[in-house]
C-alpha cells in the first residue's frame, strides 16, 4: 500500500505542476499587459511627483515640495472641497434612486423592460458623449433647459457664469449617468430576497413602507455597501463629464481634483505638481478599496 502511494506522488506532482502552468499561462499575457499599462504608469507617476519639470531637459529631484506646495495651495483645498461635496451630494441620491427605482422595477410596475432600458442606456454612452449631451441642455444662451423655462414664464438660469448652478448642473448630469447602474446592482440584490418573508410580513398586517423599511433595506445591505464604496472611489475619480461640461469653470468653482490635476500636468505642463495630485487621488482611492476588502473580508468569516 505505501510502495502505491509512493509511485502516485510523482504522477499527482507532475499534474499539479501541469495544473499550475496552464494557470500561468492563461493570466501571464494578462499581468504583462497589467504591469505596462498600469503598474510602471503609477510607480512613473510616484517618481515624478518627487520632480520638477515641465517636459523640456532633465528633471530636477525636489523632494516633498510639491506635496508641500499642495498644502499651501488655496485652489487644491478649494478643489478637494468641491469633490467632496460633489461625493457627498451624488452618492446618497444615486444610491437612494437606484433602490427606489429597483424595488419598482422589481414590483408591479408596468413596461419594466422598456422602464430598464431607459434608466440603463446612459450607461452605454460615453462619459464624454454625455457631456457633451448635458452641454445641449444646459447651455446658458439657448440650452433646452433654460427655453423651458422661459416658455414657462421663468427666467434663464446662469448655469455657466455661476459657480453655483454650475456645480448643480454637473452633479444632476452625474446622477442621470450612475443611477442605471446602481438599479442593476439592486435589482440583483432584490432577487435573492425571499416573496415569503414579504408574504409573512403582509400577513401579520405590516404596510409597504414597512416591509420597504424592515425587510428589503436590511437585506440588500451587502449592495448597499458594495455600492457606496464604488460611487465614492468613482466619485473622487471624475473627470470628464467636468472637464466637457464646465471645463471646472466658472473660475474653480467645479474644478475637482480629476481636472485640477490635468490642469496642472497637461495644459500649464507643471508635471511634478499634476503628478502629486494624481498621487493624492490614488491614495484615497486605495483607502476605500481597502476598507471594501477588509469589510467584506471580515463579513465572510463571520457568515
């Protein structure tokens, strides 16, 4: 019995090392492609926001100074400030619409197929196609939003000469384009809740709002979580629906770190300075990454 299990191991050895070299050779292509697209691009940038240049001659070595330089730069708070708030007005409404409109779609309401292709084909137009769409509606001279309102007896509203109306008309243009699809992460969440619970729960005399309340919020919380880190990581990552749309205008009043950083490596060519904000960008977009993984991570040894 043990001389037969010696004379296996070698073979079991030899289909595990087949086993691992096909596994090998089905992501190798994929983890080059990785490392030169993604991974060398981040470390070039890392490097260069230790530099100063602007693309002529040899970078010069400056150390912290363009974090530092970050720290004293009223246009960078003034920039985070507006992501933050774009973030904090965008994510509790997309998500708040897209479970609102799941549960709908998931219920009684009629032409759901007609209703999903609606809310989801902004998904599939580009994030620069849709700006460009949100251009023709709020243009300020004679955009289709202001002429209805005109033709309602209101007046125009400056939503390119006023920071203000210019921020509320990128984070309603943002709304439209994201609800789709925290509707479809919801409307999968919605399947796996049990009718019975409803049925039980409708039984013992609990209304709609009730059942809404008690039962499909609480077990759609894995979406729910999932969704709000998405939307923040995106959120901090937006650019050019900005950049179209209001080019971060009227003066920094909707610039976000997204184009700030692109003002500053591209257009004014401070390399090392655009290079630092896209540092900053990345961090925080690593930081909610980890706090989805550990999350999720300690959710599963509990279940």
């Amino acid at each position: 019995m043990t001389a037969l299990s010696g004379a296996r191991r070698p073979g079991r050895r030899a289909a595990r090392l087949r086993e691992n070299l096909v596994g090998w050779a089905f992501i190798g292509p994929n983890l080059v492609l990785l490392s030169v697209f993604l991974l060398v691009p981040i470390l070039w940038a890392v490097q260069l926001s230790f530099q100063e240049t602007r693309g002529f001659g040899d970078p010069e070595w400056v150390g912290g100074a363009n974090y530092a330089r970050m720290v004293a730069d009223p246009v960078f708070w003034q920039t985070l400030g507006n992501t933050v708030l774009f973030t904090v007005v965008t994510v509790p409404v997309e998500m708040a619409l897209g479970l609102g409109l799941a549960v709908l779609l998931d219920g009684v309401l009629p032409a759901r197929r007609t209703w999903r292709t609606m809310l989801v084909l902004p998904m599939v137009i580009s994030g620069v196609a849709s700006a460009m769409i949100a251009v023709i509606l709020f243009t300020e001279a004679n955009g289709l939003v202001n002429k209805v309102l005109r033709a309602l007896g209101l007046g125009a509203v400056p939503w390119q000469s006023d920071g203000a109306f210019a921020m509320v008309s990128v984070i309603v243009t943002m709304i439209w384009l994201r609800v789709g699809l925290n509707m479809i992460i919801y409307l999968a969440g919605l399947q796996s809740v049990s009718p019975e619970l409803h049925e039980a729960a409708e039984l013992d005399g609990a209304g709609a709002w009730q059942r809404f309340r008690s039962i499909t919020v609480p077990l759609v919380g894995p979406s729910t979580f999932f969704l709000l880190v998405l939307n923040v990581i995106a959120s901090f990552q937006v650019f050019d629906l900005v950049f179209v749309l209001t080019g971060g205008g009227p003066g920094y009043s909707t610039s976000v770190l997204g184009t700030y950083a692109y003002r500053n490596g591209f257009q004014i060519r401070e390399q090392g300075y655009g290079a630092a904000l896209g540092v900053v960008i990345l961090v925080v977009t690593l930081a909610f990454t980890v706090v989805q993984w550990r999350t999720n991570r300690t959710r599963d040894l509990t279940e």
